[in-house]
C-alpha cells in the first residue's frame, strides 16, 4: 500500500466545496443481469460492460444508439448486478473476451488494471479535447487519474452514503425527525424494536453493505485521518482504538436486534433489503445515493406516495470526526482495455458522450447528476429535485468525502476485509481480533 498514486487520496475538500452545486446525486444499484457470460468484443463490434441498473442503462444505451449510427463499429451494451460483475471483469480483461469499455469505481479499483498493463491511457485523448477534459469536476477526474495519467472517465454522479427511511413506519411511533445523535439514533432503535418493527434493513449477505456502518462510525469516532493511515500502511492503524470502539458500536447495534435476526440472508441485488423497507417490515436503510434511482425503478409507488425519507448519519457525542462527513464513492468511471479491438473508436465513444447535453440530461432525469462543472441550474429541476437539492447541500458543506473503502484498497486487501468484518457482524470475531487480522493482512 506504499505505492503512491491518487487511489490514496481519500478525502475530497477543497474542490468538491467550490463545485458542489454540480453534485446533487444518486448513483448505480445492482439489480439484475443480461449478456451471456463470457460476452467480449469482436472483430464487428464493441463490447460496453456496466452494472444492471433499469433507469441508467436506459441512458447508457441512448449513447450508444447515437454513436452506432455514425461510422465505426458498433457498441453492444452488457449489464451484470455487482458481486458477479467484479469477478467475470477480473477474469475476463485480459482475455479475448474482454469488455472493450468497462465500467469501474476508479482508485485502488482500477489501480491492478493499470499496473497490469490492460488499460488504456486516456490522457492524450482528454488533452486533445480540453472542453471535455475541463467539464468534470477535477476533485473527482482525480479518483480515474493514477500517477498522474488518466485511466477513467467519470460517467455518473457523485455517490454519497445516507440513511433512507419509511415515513410511514416513523408515524407509526410517533418520530417526526431523524435522531441527529448516536445516542438518539439507539433510542429510536429501541424504540422501534419495542413496537415489533425491525429498525434496519441490511442486506448482509453481501458484506459491502455493511461496510457503510463502520465507515461512518470510523469517520465519526476519529475522523478521515484513521482510515487515511490504514491506506498510507501506517502500523497498527487497523488496531486503532477509533477502529476498535466502531466495531463494538456495530456489535451493540447487532445486539439490540437492528438488524433482525436474518440479515446474514438478505440480499440488495435482488431487492430484498428494499423490499423490507418499502413494505414497513423494516424502517431504514443506510445505502448510496443510488438507492433513489433503485427504489424509483423497483418500488416506483413507494417515492410516488412520498414514503421515502432521507437523513445524515448521526454524529457520534464525543467523537473527532464532522458529522457534516460524507463517506461513498466520488463517482463511477468507464475505461479501455487495452487490447480493445478498436481503442480509438471505444475513446472516441467516451470523449463524444459523457459531457454531451443529452447524457448529462438523461442522467439527471432518473435521478443522478453527473460530476460536470455548471450545473447548478438544472440540480433542482425534475422528479428527484428533493433529493437532489438534499445531496447537494450536504456535498456542499462535507469539510470531507471518504472514497468507499472496499474501492480506495488493493482488491485483495478489501477482500480480506469484508470477509472479516462479516465475521464481526455475526459474533464469531472480536473487534480487536479484527484488528489484528488486518494489520497482518495489510504487512
């Protein structure tokens, strides 16, 4: 974790505070697949591999369709939910079935890629087009640029994490405001639990979802500085006492049946924490802006009745960190493989499209807006002008935004991670022995 490049840059301040107007966000689910397995490019075509997301693809495949009808050859779109995603790229990108454009989360994600030699530079393309390369916010072109050369476009929004909540399911015990304290938010659990409602919808079987908790308990015990030492290599960072006292925070919430009794079994990519939270079965969810688009393409009556709610993460009394922090993903990102059989042609689809005025619209419209300067106009305009204004201002005053920790690792570290916190979840590993396992993960 020496090496140094700009996937260490965990923190995003400065420049997200003088373009924050441009980035009011939800970003991408995982929610079903199509392609068969195995689909790369060939010789009469292009390959684009995305995640499944109703509402985005839509938008993804408008580009596509204006680009296949100029010369050139044509791109064929492919969508896989997340989990498969990551591990059909990985064993797909240096294959003759690879993707020719494949889409990434940028930093430590796309860092393997690039040392392997399987992506393409970008950066002569951008610098051959500066009213592209000068359209995106730079704090966020900065998580696809490693060692100072472009890999990565940006091509949805920024994508912070929040609490999302059932309205109804809040009358229903008498809770008009989300608790803006650790302490109150255990009282609202309690409270929930004592009326035979599970507070929290958590789809543990799939351990990035519960990445998020520890993330913002981290950030709010410590601030960005304690996980900043974890990806600088700094020793015994992992065995912190900020580490430490979050992962007891997250025990005690397990304990207090928060989470239920089945959440090891739930599943996102099949909508089955959503639909806890939808039916009233659960109250909220702690997810990435991209639950918006997601609940609008799945559960489209919930934000219809206006059910859905959305709220800050609690600040922790006591605690180091801002709670005006935001943990997530900067954004979303495409790239070349290198042995693209059409790199200038599969360039040339990025540099035409992800700054175009139908794509950034089209995005906007299902609920993102994409990380472009200037669009302080159009972010409270449209169906998810709310949530979008609320994403907004938080970005706005976030003196910090933690890239997500399983994106701003090597994949192998983050691997480890998610596998051990699991663990800690379900009781069966301390959190000191978590610590100790990962600093030995990370020598």
């Amino acid at each position: 974790m020496a090496r140094r490049s700009p996937r260490t840059r965990t923190t995003v301040r400065t420049a997200l505070l003088a373009a924050a107007a441009a980035l009011a966000v939800t970003a991408t689910a995982a929610c079903g697949t199509s392609g068969p397995p195995g689909a790369g490019g060939s010789s009469d075509g292009l390959a684009l591999w995305t995640l499944e997301n109703e509402g985005i693809n839509g938008v993804q495949q408008a580009a596509i369709d204006s680009f296949n009808t100029g010369e050139g050859p044509d791109i064929t779109l492919r969508t896989i939910v997340n989990d498969p995603y990551k591990a059909q790229l990985q064993t797909a990108i240096g294959s003759p079935n690879a993707p020719d454009i494949f889409y990434n989360w940028g930093g430590g994600n796309l860092q393997g890629y690039v040392d392997a030699g399987q992506v393409v530079d970008l950066t002569p393309a951008l610098d051959a087009n500066p009213q592209v390369k000068d359209a995106f916010l730079p704090s966020v072109l900065d998580v696809g640029t490693l060692d100072g050369r472009i890999y990565g476009i940006p091509m949805q929004g920024v994508q912070p994490v929040s609490f999302f909540y059932n309205r109804d399911v809040f009358a229903q015990v008498g809770v008009t405001e989300f608790p803006t304290t650790w302490s109150g938010f255990l009282q609202l659990v309690d409270r929930l639990t004592a009326a035979g409602i599970q507070p929290i919808a958590l789809a543990g079987s799939q351990p990035w979802t519960e990445l998020m908790y520890l993330e913002y308990l981290l950030d709010r015990n410590g601030g960005p500085e304690k996980f900043q030492a974890i990806v600088d290599g700094t020793p015994g960072a992992w065995s912190d006492p900020a580490v430490v006292t979050s992962l007891r925070q997250i025990q005690d919430l397990v304990n207090r049946g928060a989470f239920g009794t089945n959440f090891s079994a739930v599943n996102y990519d099949n909508q089955g924490s959503q639909a806890l939270l939808t039916s009233g079965r659960a109250a909220m969810e702690l997810m990435g802006s991209w639950e918006v688009t997601s609940l609008n393409d799945n559960f489209p009556d919930f934000l219809a009745q206006d059910r859905l709610g959305w709220a800050d993460f609690p600040a922790v009394e006591g605690g180091a960190g801002d709670p005006a922090n935001l943990v997530g993903n900067p954004s979303n990102f495409y790239s070349v493989a290198a042995n693209s059989s059409d790199v200038d042609a599969s360039t040339r689809f990025l540099v035409e499209n992800m700054t175009s005025p139908a794509y950034v619209q089209g995005m906007i419209d299902v609920g993102q807006v994409p990380a472009i300067e200037g669009l302080d106009a159009q972010v409270g305009t449209g169906e998810f002008a709310d949530f979008n204004t609320y994403a907004y201002e938080s970005v706005k005053n976030a003196p910090a935004f933690t890239q997500s920790w399983d994106q701003a690792l090597p994949a192998d570290v983050a691997q480890t991670m998610l596998t051990n916190l699991s663990e800690v979840f379900l009781g069966s590993m301390t959190p000191e022995q978590f610590g100790q396992a990962m600093d030995a993960a990370s020598q």
